[in-house]
C-alpha cells in the first residue's frame, strides 16, 4: 500500500467528470488500498480517487468516527444515487482537497446507492445520516462536483483565494 499525494482545490481535475471502471483487476484492488491508507492518513470519513489524480469512478469511505470503534470500509466502484429521500439534513463537511475549511451543506438525509465491488459485483444499500452524507459528497467528486459548489459564490471565493495562497506556500517550501 501506498500513500498518495492529495490534490489541492483549485486543480482542474478536480472539476472534471470521471470515466466509469471497466477493468476490475488487481490494479484496481491496488488503487483501492492505496485510497483507504491515503484517507486514514489524512485522515478523513472518504476518498475519491480524483482527489489523489486518478480520473475513475472509485471512492471510499469509513465514517465510523468512535473513539475505539470498529472500522467500516467501503470501496464503492462506479456507484450511483437511485433515490434520495425528501427530508433534508446539514452537515458542517470539509474536504481532504479544501483543507481546514468547513462549510454547512444540505443534501438528501437518506439515499439509496448501487455500485460495483472491486471484483465487479453489484450492490445496493441505502444510507442515512453521516453515511448518506459522505457517499453524496463522494460522488460529487465524481461528477467534478466539490462541496464548496453548494456555497454562495462570496464564500466559494473566499475558500478558493485561501486554497490558491495555500498552494503557493507550500511551492515555497
């Protein structure tokens, strides 16, 4: 397993549709492993693999946060929302590609996802709360969707320029 470097916003793959998997070998279960080390890492409740430069439909998630609690990874591959309930719920979400700002989101406060394994079986499994939360924000990097896009455009900006002096700083080093 690998740990990989994470992209920071604004970078232009961040804001673009990813290409569905159609090869589900090893080198998949690599990218798999690599992305789950890389967001405990961080650390971090999901990973998508453009976040780390790969243009794919994979992303992964653990929101298990408790002290002592037992992980619960997901590598969800190719997955796709098939039904969102009408109730809402706010979260405050951050990004590992927007680091250290934090904003209150409403999406879907349940949502019913399919998606492949890394061997190619199919899944569907419905998601509430955090969970729901994550796997939406997840497959938004997906569609090149990032959280701060839900944000009026004064504060969109105001992230972006801190994003963009960040990056800057870390040139220097």
């Amino acid at each position: 397993m690998t740990l990989k470097p994470i992209l920071i916003h604004p970078d232009p793959r961040l804001k673009k549709a990813c290409d569905p998997v159609t090869e589900f070998d090893k080198a998949l279960a690599a990218l798999a492993n690599d992305m789950l080390e890389t967001m405990y890492d961080a650390p971090g409740i999901g990973l998508a693999a453009p976040q780390i430069g790969v243009m794919n439909r994979v992303m992964v998630m653990d929101c298990v946060k408790e002290e002592g609690g037992t992980p619960a990874p997901m590598t969800l591959v190719n997955p796709h929302v098939v039904w969102e309930s009408e109730e809402r719920n706010v979260y405050e979400e951050g990004c590992l590609s927007i680091p250290g700002q934090y904003a209150d989101v409403e999406r879907p406060k349940m949502v019913r996802v399919t998606w492949q394994d890394i061997e190619g079986k199919a899944h569907e499994q419905e998601f509430d709360e955090l969970w729901a939360t994550c796997v939406q924000h997840e497959i938004d990097h997906l569609n090149g969707t990032l959280f701060i896009d839900y944000l009026k455009p004064m504060k969109r900006q105001m992230i972006t320029r801190k994003m963009q002096k960040l990056k800057r700083e870390q040139m220097r080093e």
